[in-house]
C-alpha cells in the first residue's frame, strides 16, 4: 500500500533549438521560460503541462 503519492509534476533538461544550450526547466511552467543563452521561447504555459516547444534532453 502506497502512503504517499509520486509527484504528477517534474524537473527536464532542454536543449535550445537555436544555440543548443542545455536549461533545466519545471514541466508545470507558468510563465514563458526563454533561453539563457539566446532567449529563443523554450516553454509556454498552457494551464497545466507547459507546452514544451524544445527537444527534451533528460528527465530529473
């Protein structure tokens, strides 16, 4: 019997399309998350899951 529930929300580590540096970044983002590097748009919030518009490198 499990007592605690797994978290439904994570950690990713993106590659940048455009300059190709990594970022990790929270899979429940709810503000637009731009690149470090370039500032290329890595993420957009859609109410829940943000919707991911970069290649996913791992999951943490």
């Amino acid at each position: 019997m499990e007592l605690l529930k797994a978290p439904k929300s994570r950690f990713v580590k993106v590659k940048c399309s455009k300059c190709n540096a990594e970022q990790i970044i929270f899979d429940k983002a709810s503000t637009v998350v731009k690149c470090i590097g370039c500032g290329e748009i890595l993420a957009r919030p859609s109410g829940g899951k943000a919707k991911l518009e970069s290649r996913v490198v791992e999951v943490i």
